[in-house]
C-alpha cells in the first residue's frame, strides 16, 4: 500500500469510527482532500489510491494545476472552498463543480449571471469573528429566504470555527440552524477536529495535512 493509500485508509476508519458512536452511515459522509497548495504528483497519489473530491481555494491555482489531472480524470470533483471574488464567479463556475463559500449578495449575483448550477453551500460566520467571511448568523434568514428565490442550487451551510478553542459548539450550532432552516446539508469539519464534526451531523468534511503528510 502506498503512503497516500494508507493516509487515506487511515481517515476513513476514523470517519467510520465517529458515524457509528453517532449512529449514522459513514457513507453520508463525503471527504474532501484540501488540495491547495500541493503539486499534481501528490493529487495524483491520492486519486490513484480512490479519492475523487478535492478542494482549493484560488481560481487560478486550480487553472493552472487541474486541467490535466481532469483530463486523465474526468470523475474528480472539485470544491471551492476559498473566499471567491466576485469577479472571478464566472471563470469559477467553468472550473468547479461546489462552491461552499457564498457569503455575500454581490457574489450571489455573480453567480446567477454565471449561470452556476452547481451545489452551493453558504458559509456562516459562525464564530461572529470580523476577520472571517461569512454570512452573519442575525442575517442568515433573510439570506436564505432570498437565495431561495433565485436559480442557484442551496446545498446545505459551511462554517470555520474559531482557530485554538473548541470547535464542537461551534459545529453544533450549525447543525441548529440548519435545522431551522430546513438545510440538510453541513461542510464542517478539517484535520484537526473532522471526528467532531462527523459526531455533530457533518455531511462534508474538508482534510488537508491529515491526507498529504505523514
């Protein structure tokens, strides 16, 4: 086996761990490799030993890097997991296929213009914290209530907990107001912290460093 094969053994026991303490199927549970930043030779690796979701954050990495790895894989799936620009909303929707960052009128907008269909999560502020993106968890009726009314395809909420405290409250929360507000679907959870998120009902978890580096 492969290093990158065994890494990813590796996390979906612990995925599989977590399901079953939560009594939930592991397989309602979608691992994305958060690829950014990594050369084509360790994506590689890692599509080789099965993955087949990966995320990044930077339009033009993913312009740069993915064309060829797609062509020899045209199964991959790739996440934005980034804050996107809005002006970069078009060329995003011919390279993605989720975005799990919409946390802005401006950016709604550009996508509907772009014609994106994809699978869009919205990213909450989850933390209140003014250096993050996200859609204010006061706004967060409103926006949904208005995404609603738009072609775009609502796929469930994101968040990124506060870094160095605990984040199952944080993850906990998010399960609440999706809850409120009829979403099913939750992209919470990294390397650090993915079990707890997978306990709290995540349905997508995004796994850097865990998947890359032994």
């Amino acid at each position: 086996m492969s290093h990158a094969a065994a890494r990813l053994a590796a996390i979906h026991d612990r995925i599989a761990q977590a399901a079953r303490a939560a009594r939930r199927e592991p397989s309602a549970v979608t691992l994305v490799a958060v690829s950014k930043g990594r050369s084509a030779e360790e994506i590689e690796a890692l599509i080789e030993a099965g993955q087949r979701d990966f995320g990044e954050n930077r339009v033009q990495e993913v312009a740069d890097k993915w064309p060829a790895l797609r062509a020899r894989y045209p199964d991959v799936r790739l996440h934005m997991i980034g804050q996107l620009q809005s002006n970069k909303a078009r060329e995003a929707a011919t390279l993605f296929d989720v975005i799990h960052s919409l946390d802005r009128k401006s950016l709604r907008d550009a996508l509907v213009q772009a014609g994106w269909a994809g699978p869009t999560y919205v990213q909450v502020n989850i933390g209140e914290e003014e250096q993050k993106g996200g859609v204010a968890i006061a706004e967060l009726p409103a926006f949904l209530s208005e995404l609603r009314e738009t072609p775009l395809n609502l796929a469930g909420l994101m968040a990124i907990p506060p870094a160095g405290v605990e984040a199952s409250p944080y993850f906990a929360l998010l399960a609440k107001l999706a809850r409120r507000h009829d979403v099913t679907r939750l992209s919470m959870g990294m390397s650090s912290d993915f079990s707890a998120a997978v306990m709290l009902g995540a349905t997508v978890i995004r796994v850097g460093t865990a998947l890359f580096e032994d």
